[in-house]
C-alpha cells in the first residue's frame, strides 16, 4: 500500500505545476468540494486530508499529468479511485461494494491494500456499468498537460479563473505557490541562484522582488498599509 506522505511527495509537484499551467483552481475545488484558502495551504505547507488527496490524485492523472507511481495498483484499485473521484459512485456505494464498516478502510483499498471481498474478476462488470458515465465526465476535462492537444483550459473553466475567483483568491493561491520555492532559494540555494532571481526580476529603478516585499508587508496590516503609501515607496 502507498501511503499519503507518498503520494503527496510526488503530487504536490503535478498540482503546482497544474496552477502554473492554468491559473485555474476552479477543478480543483470541483472535485474536493474545498474552498481556495485551504488549496492554498497544499501549495505552500499542508498535505490533504486522505479523502481529497485521492481525488486530486486521480484528478490530474486523468488531466494528464503523468503518475507512474499508480502501477503500484491494480488496475480495479485504479478504475474505482477514478469513479469515486469524478463522482460517478460516492463514497457510501464504494464501501459497499468493498464491504467494509469505514471510509479509511475505503481509502486503504484506493492506496493499493487489497480486497477481501473485491477482485479483478468483478472488474468488467463495473465497467459496463460506469463506464459510459465516466468517459462523458473525462470527455470534458480541459487537456493542459504538457504533450496534450489543447494547451488551454476548456471555456468553462477558463470563466472560473477570470470571473469567479477575485484577486483575493488568485493573490493567495500564487502566494502558497510561491512560499515554499522563496524558501528554498533562502534556505538551500546559491549565491549564483538568488542573484540570476534578482536579475532577471530586475527593474531600472527598483528590483521586482523588494517591491513585491515592501506590498507584502503593507498587507500585514493597515497601519502598515498606510505607512508605505504616505511613504510612497514600493513601485517598481
């Protein structure tokens, strides 16, 4: 069985690089029924709860961000995690048909624990079953990754991104993005690092980087926020 930290190991990549690609959370909270401050946190620090880890991790697998790591399943343990991400059968229906008391033994099996009750052989008759209704719901996933035919999000997502998530939301999904790396290069990088990232984040009059600074420190607080702008220091 894989376990959560595993898997988040090799996904909190795929879900930065999905933002970077997109800008477009919108999916995201779709198909974990979470709010934008806590995608926000996976970005930066936290790691999601077993429940919404499985779904992401299906999620950008069928956007088609590769998961090498899934062949550690079998492929009912695949075809299950699918359907239960995309809401084809929720989480009551899969319990029943593993036959187990609790959501985190449902999860187990998702993670790659076999079924004492479930196997390949029941495998085909699933997929009569749900396969017309998950190929329609996979049919009208945007194709964003990388190698894909259409590089942009498809239309109705691309209006989650524009008119449904404000500045406030877009300001701190880029800021969980940006934490962690701003903290590496600190922690980890190179002198020739830090100075290619003032370079090339430069202005003529004012590096990009102390500015962004100066705006971050404003919106601690209004009395901050007052200061800079009797100062009138911080633009680039």
């Amino acid at each position: 069985m894989i376990s959560s930290e595993d898997i988040w190991r090799v996904l909190r990549p795929r879900l930065r690089r999905f933002i970077a690609d997109t800008g477009d959370i919108g999916l995201i909270k779709q198909y974990t029924d979470c709010e934008s401050a806590t995608i926000g946190g996976w970005l930066a620090e936290t790691m999601p709860l077993a429940d919404k880890l499985i779904r992401v991790w299906h999620l950008l697998d069928a956007l088609g961000y590769e998961s090498p790591e899934m062949g550690a399943l079998d492929a009912l343990q695949r075809y299950l995690g699918r359907i239960y991400t995309f809401g084809v059968i929720d989480m009551e229906r899969l319990r029943e048909l593993l036959i187990v008391a609790n959501q985190q033994d449902a999860i187990f099996f998702l993670r790659g624990r076999p079924s004492l009750r479930l196997g390949l052989k029941d495998l085909p008759e699933l997929k009569q079953k749900h396969d017309a209704r998950l190929n329609e719901i996979i049919a009208g996933l945007p194709k964003i990754a990388e190698g894909q035919p259409d590089s942009q999000p498809a239309a109705e997502h691309a209006v989650v991104v524009h008119e449904g998530m404000d500045k406030v939301l877009l300001l701190a999904t880029l800021i969980g993005a940006a934490l962690p790396l701003a903290r590496d290069l600190v922690e980890s990088g190179t002198p020739a690092q830090r100075s290619a990232l003032r370079k090339v984040t430069g202005s003529p009059t004012l590096p990009t980087i102390f500015a962004l600074s100066n705006y971050m420190g404003a919106l601690c607080g209004e009395s901050a926020r007052d200061q800079l702008l009797r100062g009138g220091s911080g633009k680039a």
